[in-house]
C-alpha cells in the first residue's frame, strides 16, 4: 500500500469527480459528466480513476503497491454486497459498483450511497473549511476544530443534509455512519409534515416538496423568473421568488431541527446543489431557527442557529468520504479543493448528482 494514498470516487447524477487523497491533502482531483446505465457509469469512473493514478501516483504503482479505493453513487447501495440499485438519474437498476470497479481497477473497492459517503466526509473535516478562507476553486482551507468541538477534535454525531433535485441526509457518530433499516436512516425528505404537494416517493406532503431543488422550481416556475438566483430575485422585488425562498428556509429549518431532535447530531453541515445559493441561503435557515427558538425553549436550549453551516460549493466531500470508505482512523484533510475542480450549482429545475 501507497503510505497515506487512497482514491475516492464519486459518481453523480450529472458530473463523476475522482479525488487522490495523501499526506492530508488533496493531491489530485478529475471530474467529467458521469456515463449513464451500468457499462458506463463504470467506463466513466474506471477511466477518471486511471487518469489520476498514472498521473500523479506512478511510482508507487510501479513498485506494486496499491491505493486503497472508495466509490459512492445516488440510490440504495449495499456496501456489504457491493451493489448499487435503483440509481434513477444514472439509467442504473442494478449494478454490481465494487465487483465492476474491482475487476477493472485491481484492487478491492469499498462502496456506499454518495449522501452516506459525503457525510463521512463532513464528519472527518470537522469544519475545517470553515476555520479558514476559501477563495476560488484551488485554494486552501484552514484547519482547525469545529466550532464547539470537544476534546477529541469534534462533535460524536454530525448530520449532513443535502439539499439537492430531492432533499436527503445522513448521520454519522463517532466515525461510524448510522444506517438504520436497509440503509434508509437519514432519509427525512420523507417524513409528512403537512401540505397537499405530491411526492416522488407516492405519499403527500412529505419533507422533500418544500425544502429542495424541486421544491423552489414548483413554487418559483421557470416562467415567471427574471433572474437565477431566487434570493436575489426576492431582493429585487419578485413576490413569488420571496415565497418560495420563505417556504425553502422554513423547510430547511425544519429539516435541521428535526435531525438535532432525532438524530442527536451536534452539528449538521448543508451541502449539496442548492448549497451554491450560499450566504443568502445560510441567512435564512438560521433566521428560521431563530424563529422557532424565540416560540420555544426546549428549542432555543439547543442553540440550532450556532450548530447549521454550509458547506462551500469547491469542497469535493462526497469522493473524500468516499477516499475513506473503510479506514477508520485518518487524520483531516487540509486541503479541501484542487485546482481542476469544478463545484456543482444546482439552479432551481436541475438535476444535480
């Protein structure tokens, strides 16, 4: 084994990114539209992961050693088996995503669902992105603990929410994520809370129809937009952008106190296509918060306003949880973007991964 290498790959709805992971940093980062159906979701991934690897990692390979290998992709996926079904957005039924990426890349390849993954990600950053200055793509982070961190360097149990097309999130304690019923636990975007709207997943009125991407395209028609960023276009005077930018806080907000309360994670980190909003969208959900602290002691004694951040948009955290499928003890990363990488920003109406 390569001292202190591994390689995650990350397969999204609409863009694959491969990360080379090394002396606690981002070594290398590829990324290209993902293929679509099982043969080239692989083809995709298989050939971005053999770029980064001859590129920066020849020597090592050179004398044998291997790099240890981590891959994660939407739908439900079962690390135990290696399989990955129901990948909707990638033309995929079935797949099995550790034996294909086994076969062709030589090595064992470890496999979970992406949110899981982006999670444990999240979870051995510790916020890290935010104790320093990010600036553009290829700039480097900080390091330092999460805010209200304890000894260990971190919160136990950290929440990720990923606000994409759907609304999704994981839970990850103490290093470990928490899967629940086949891999299902985190899975709030459908959870009823009220309303008539239909959801994807059959019932109504779930989580997901008013905190997501879909959501804020329902609420704010590509029709009636005079501009792409629906806070901006709410600043301006746009009522129907100003709505719909309402209903996505309080949702969200919804969303985060029903983790904290559920899941007894300490902190939960935003990530995810709509994560491009940024600040305007992080102002809200906190406002919201607020909101419901001032209603609510049992829920202003949680200081959830403090314990929600937003994951900046060129922090690849899905392949760097995919990097460390299976390794359980690595220190933080400090170099949190590359110079050839290119963040998603999911606008209301698109897919993202």
């Amino acid at each position: 084994m390569t001292a202190g290498h591994r390689l995650g790959i990350d397969i999204g709805g609409t863009k694959t990114a491969v990360a080379l992971v090394a002396d606690g940093s981002v070594q290398a980062m590829r990324s290209a539209p993902s293929g679509r159906g099982a043969s080239g979701v692989v083809d995709v991934a298989v050939r971005l992961a053999r770029e980064v690897l001859d590129a920066h990692a020849p020597r090592a390979r050179g004398r044998g050693a291997t790099v240890p290998v981590g891959a994660c992709m939407p739908g439900l996926v079962d690390p135990v088996s290696g399989f990955a079904r129901h990948a909707v957005n990638l033309e995929v039924e079935s797949l099995d995503l550790a034996g294909e990426l086994s076969a062709r890349l030589g090595v064992p390849v470890a496999v979970e669902n992406d949110v899981k993954a982006a999670a444990l990600g999240a979870w051995r950053l510790r916020g890290s992105w935010s104790a320093g200055s990010a600036g553009s793509a290829g700039s480097v982070a900080g390091v330092g603990p999460a805010r209200g961190s304890d000894d260990r360097g971190g919160e136990s149990a950290l929440a990720y929410l990923n606000l994409g097309t759907g609304l999704a999130s994981a839970v990850v304690r103490d290093g470990i994520v928490v899967r629940g019923i086949d891999g299902a636990a985190g899975e709030i975007g459908h959870l009823p809370v009220g309303g008539d709207a239909p959801c994807t997943c059959g019932q109504v009125g779930c989580l997901e129809t008013v905190a997501s991407g879909s959501a804020l395209a329902r609420l704010w028609p590509a029709t009636r937009r005079r501009a792409r960023d629906p806070f901006a276009a709410a600043a301006a005077g746009d009522a129907l952008a100003g709505a719909a930018v309402d209903v996505l806080c309080t949702g969200v907000g919804l969303a985060v106190q029903v983790l904290a309360l559920a899941s007894g994670a300490e902190r939960v980190v935003v990530g995810g296509g709509l994560a491009g909003l940024g600040a305007p969208l992080l102002d809200g959900i906190r406002a919201d918060l607020m909101r419901r602290a001032r209603s609510s002691r049992i829920i202003d004694v949680l200081g959830l306003p403090d314990r929600v951040e937003l994951l900046p948009a060129d922090v690849p955290v899905a392949a760097l949880g995919a990097a460390w499928l299976g390794v359980p003890d690595v220190p933080r990363l400090a170099a949190v973007a590359s110079p050839d990488a290119s963040p998603d920003v999911a606008l209301p109406g698109e897919r993202v991964g």
